[in-house]
C-alpha cells in the first residue's frame, strides 16, 4: 500500500480499488467455505485414534459433536479433553448392534434438533492366514467394520434425505482396493465399504447429500498395538490428526461440491 503522506490522487484512488477488491475477495472466499461452526457432527470410533483426533479437530472448528464407542471410559476422557465449551455427548455404541445404533441417531436428534455430518470411522483389524482365521473373528470384523457403517449411514441418511443435505465421510482405508497376506479378513470387510459407500454415493446425490470416502494407508493409531503386524515406522506415516485435517478440508469444500474418494499415503514412507 502507498503512504498517505506520498500518494497521489490517482495512486490513492488504485489503493482504494485493491483494498475494496481484496475485501471481496475475503468475503466471496468466506461464503465458498462451508461453515463447521455449530454444525452437529457424529463420531464413530470416537474414542481414540483418528476418531478422537477428529473430535479434537470438530470442536476447535466450534461444532457440536455425538461420541460414539463401545468403551464409555475411554469416550469420556476424550470429551473431556475437548475445547472448554463444546457441546459433547458421549453414547457408549456398538455400531453393529442395530438397536444401539438407532438409539445413537435418535439421541443425537433428541439432544440437537439436527445431523449436519456423519463421520463413519468405527473399525478394527485382526491379521492371520486364512487357515488360522476363526470364523469367528472373521465375522466380527466384518460386523463392526462393514455392518457398522452400514447401519449408521442407513439411519442416518433419512433426516439427510428430509433437510436435502448433509456430509457423510466414511474413514475405509486402502486395505480396500488392494489385498495383502495375512488381511483377508480386514480386506474383505474394507473392498466391502468401498462398494457400499459407492453404491451409497449414487444413491444420495440426488438428494444433495454429499458421501466422501477416504482410504488412508498406514496411520499412527493405537490400531497397531494389538493388531500382529509389523508396525511400520511411525515417525514418517501420517499422525490421526493430519487424517483429521484432510476430514476437515473435505467437510468445509462448497456444499455443491464433494470429494467423492481420496487415497492419503505418507509423503516419503522411508525417509
């Protein structure tokens, strides 16, 4: 900008221009980004990893947020640990339980008036050849990780249907577009979401609702600590809260637009 004290009258006149310009460009730039202020965000898997990072992030960004986990200990330390003011509940939830899930979304509605964005991030993995996978266990995982985003996007989708908008963000993994030893059971279950959620996507566009689904790689989570697998080198994956920054830029995008499907890898892995 140019001196009071120096400026002519057509240089004052130039000045005047680009400030004005500037402030629309600052104020078209605010009206591009959607608002996460106040916005009512449900959270899956809320209590540690990826979840709780994101619930960190939501409530930063001022929104009101659902906690959902089958451990309620660790659910509330998590709100707990949330910017002073947020408006949190905490609904202990196993996502594969039809009934519990209903009551989340009935909770959330009771509690709020609304749903603005649904954050499918509940899941875990157990890794084996196939001929030591139990049964058992392979229908677990396929119950939590699977049925569960099935069962929340399904309850869900109706009041995003009725207000003809709404986010839902499915945290799936890349385990889902390519195979591994010793993953048959986790890879099913996320080849599984990538399906659903892209049958879901053609579903719900039509009724404005936007479904995005990102399939990051390795994250340093909790997720390896009991999972048997080597544990890659964590200093050079990415950490859940850059995971919660990449759900935040997806949720913010215009409301006309969506990223429909994002892998996220480390930038060097080996360093």
């Amino acid at each position: 900008m140019f001196c009071n004290g120096g400026a002519t009258e057509p240089q004052r006149h130039y000045s005047t221009v680009v400030e004005q310009c500037q402030s629309a460009n600052i104020t078209s730039h605010k009206q591009l980004i959607m608002d996460i202020h106040n916005r009512v965000v449900i959270i899956t898997g809320a209590s540690s990893g990826i979840g709780a990072a994101t619930a960190r992030m939501f409530a930063n960004e001022g929104a009101r947020l659902v906690l959902a986990a089958r451990r309620e200990g660790a659910l509330n330390q998590v709100a707990a640990s949330l910017r002073p003011g947020t408006e949190a509940i905490v609904i202990p939830t196993d996502v594969g339980d039809e009934e519990a899930v209903k009551n989340l979304v009935d909770q959330a509605l009771q509690r709020f008036g609304t749903i603005d964005v649904l954050v499918n991030n509940a899941g875990y993995g157990a890794f084996a050849p196939i001929t030591d996978l139990s049964a058992e266990k392979f229908d677990d995982i396929l119950r939590v990780n699977l049925r569960g985003v099935f069962l929340c996007t399904k309850y869900v989708l109706p009041h995003f249907y009725q207000k003809q908008a709404g986010s839902v963000v499915t945290v799936s993994s890349l385990a889902g577009k390519h195979g591994f030893s010793n993953g048959a059971a986790y890879c099913a279950s996320k080849f599984g979401v990538m399906g659903l959620m892209e049958s879901v996507f053609h579903e719900a566009r039509s009724h404005n609702v936007r479904v995005i689904t990102l399939t990051p790689g390795s994250v340093d989570t909790p997720f390896f600590d009991g999972a048997g697998v080597p544990v890659p080198n964590r200093d050079r994956i990415p950490q859940a809260d850059e995971i919660a920054e990449v759900i935040r830029l997806a949720v913010a995008l215009p409301e006309r637009t969506l990223i429909r499907e994002l892998d996220i890898r480390p930038t060097n892995p080996k360093g």
